[in-house]
C-alpha cells in the first residue's frame, strides 16, 4: 500500500515536472489555417479557363446553364451536381467539361474545398451608378430630343444636367413615369416604347444609391 501511494505520488511530481517544462513554443498550434477557399480568388477562373466557352451566359453548344456569376456556380453545384460531373472519369456519362481532358485533381479538390466551406463569396461589388457613367447617356438618347433646354413638344422641363435630373425624379415622378407601361397616362418616353426594364431598374436604383453624380 505504502508502495502504491510512494507511485502515484511519484508519478505526479514526474508529470507537474513535464507540465512545467512544456515549452511556449509547444503550447501554440503551430498548423497553418485551412485556406479558405472563394468564389472570385478561386472557383472563377476555373470557370473561365474551362467552362464559360459553352456555359456562358446565354450558354452555348448545348449546354443549358450558364457558370458566370457566383449564384450561377452554386445553383450548378447545388441542382446540377457540378462536383459530380467534374469528378466523373472521361468517357462516363455527364463527365465535364465536355469532350475536353478531366480537371486536374487539385482544382477538382479546390471546388469540393469551396462547397465544404459554405461557398464563400468574395465578388467584389459593382461599381456605383452615377449621373456621368449610367444616367446622362439614358436621358440623351431617350428624353432630351423633347426635354432639352428649352424643353420642345409640350414637356416642360429639361433632362440635360444633373440637377434637372434629380429635379424629376424627386419632383416630377420621374421614375414611375418610366415605369408606367406604354399607354398608361403619363409613360415616358411619350409616344415611344417603354426603355427595357435594365435602364429603368438603372435609374432606380441610381436614386436608391442617393443620386451619384460622378
Ligand atoms: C464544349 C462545351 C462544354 C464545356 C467546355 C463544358 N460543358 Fe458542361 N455541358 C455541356 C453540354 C452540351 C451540357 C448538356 C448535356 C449534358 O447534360 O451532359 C452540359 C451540362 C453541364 C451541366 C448540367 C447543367 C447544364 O448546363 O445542362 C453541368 C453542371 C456542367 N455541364 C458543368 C460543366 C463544368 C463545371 C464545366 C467546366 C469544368 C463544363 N461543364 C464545361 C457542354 C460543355
Ligand atoms: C416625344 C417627346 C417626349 C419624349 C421623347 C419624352 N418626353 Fe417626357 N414629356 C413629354 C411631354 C409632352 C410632357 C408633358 C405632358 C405630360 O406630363 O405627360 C412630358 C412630361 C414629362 C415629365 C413631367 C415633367 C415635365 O417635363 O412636364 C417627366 C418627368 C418626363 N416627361 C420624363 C421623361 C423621360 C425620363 C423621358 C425619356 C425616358 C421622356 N420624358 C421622354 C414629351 C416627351
């Protein structure tokens, strides 16, 4: 008895000893992080290089979606077992990209990596909407043939400047006359078809972003 408890005691000197002794350097995990894996840095341009020549947008020979955008990806992934097709041997059914040589492992690895990370999205944001770039170019092509300075055929106020523009659409409806279907009282342009919905969905969210001018 007095030779087990002389044991553990010894034991424990022995093991407060090494405890103490652990080095710093020891303590901390020295294991780099996983890289993380995203959608702009990485899984993009794998796209590019192999897929977009027929999964553009519109897609093409035969392929039916496109793998552009980020949500374009992951709905691939997600409904059209991408990863399952990438990682199929030539020659079996569904093997992508189509006729072409098999994706090396590693960026097959890279794309599986992305999916096991919740699909990380580093897209950077689209350049605002300004007066200068987006909306003047609208307004020239489409208003200002009637709402010039002076405004002509009975409109009757200017399109021209950047304040007129901002004068219309906090003053004079600007944005609900684009968007009034043709016929409707009040649809711009007046007597014209209605602009594709792109422009106007521009223009809205111009005054959505607070009216940039430049
Ligand atoms: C030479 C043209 C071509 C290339 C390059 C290509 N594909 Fe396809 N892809 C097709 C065609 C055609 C189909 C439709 C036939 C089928 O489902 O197999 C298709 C179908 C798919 C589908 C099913 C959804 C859809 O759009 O029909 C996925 C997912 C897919 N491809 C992924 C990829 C990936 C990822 C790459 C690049 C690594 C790639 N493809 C490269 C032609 C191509
Ligand atoms: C063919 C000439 C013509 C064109 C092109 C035209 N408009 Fe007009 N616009 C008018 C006339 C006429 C009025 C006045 C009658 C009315 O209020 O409907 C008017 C009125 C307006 C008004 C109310 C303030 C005002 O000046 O009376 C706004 C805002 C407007 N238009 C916006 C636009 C926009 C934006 C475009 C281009 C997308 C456009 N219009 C293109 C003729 C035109």
């Amino acid at each position: 008895m007095k030779n087990y408890k002389y044991i553990i005691g010894l034991f424990t000197i022995l093991l407060a000893y090494n405890c103490t002794s652990v080095s710093e350097e020891d303590l901390i995990d020295n294991t780099p992080p996983p890289n993380s894996v995203s959608f702009n840095e990485d899984v993009r341009i794998i796209m590019e290089n192999n897929c977009t020549f027929c999964h553009g947008d519109p897609p093409t020979n035969g392929a039916t979606t496109p793998l552009v955008t980020y949500q374009n990806v992951v709905d691939g992934v997600n409904n059209n077992n991408l990863i399952q097709r990438i990682s199929a041997q030539p020659g079996e059914g569904g093997a992508m990209p189509l006729g072409g040589p098999r994706l090396p492992q590693n960026l097959i690895d890279l794309i599986i990596e992305w999916e096991a990370q919740g699909f990380i999205d580093d897209t950077p944001p689209p350049p605002p909407i300004t007066f200068d770039d987006d909306i003047k170019i609208i307004m020239d092509n489409n208003c200002t043939f009637c709402h010039g300075n002076p405004p002509t055929n009975g409109a009757t106020t200017p399109l021209v400047t950047y304040q007129n523009v901002v004068d219309g659409v906090n003053n004079n409806n600007l944005i609900q006359r684009i968007s009034a279907q043709p016929g409707e009282g009040g649809a711009m342009p007046l007597g014209g078809p209605r602009l594709p919905q792109n422009l106007i969905d521009l223009v809205a969210e111009w005054q959505a972003q607070g009216f940039i001018e430049n």
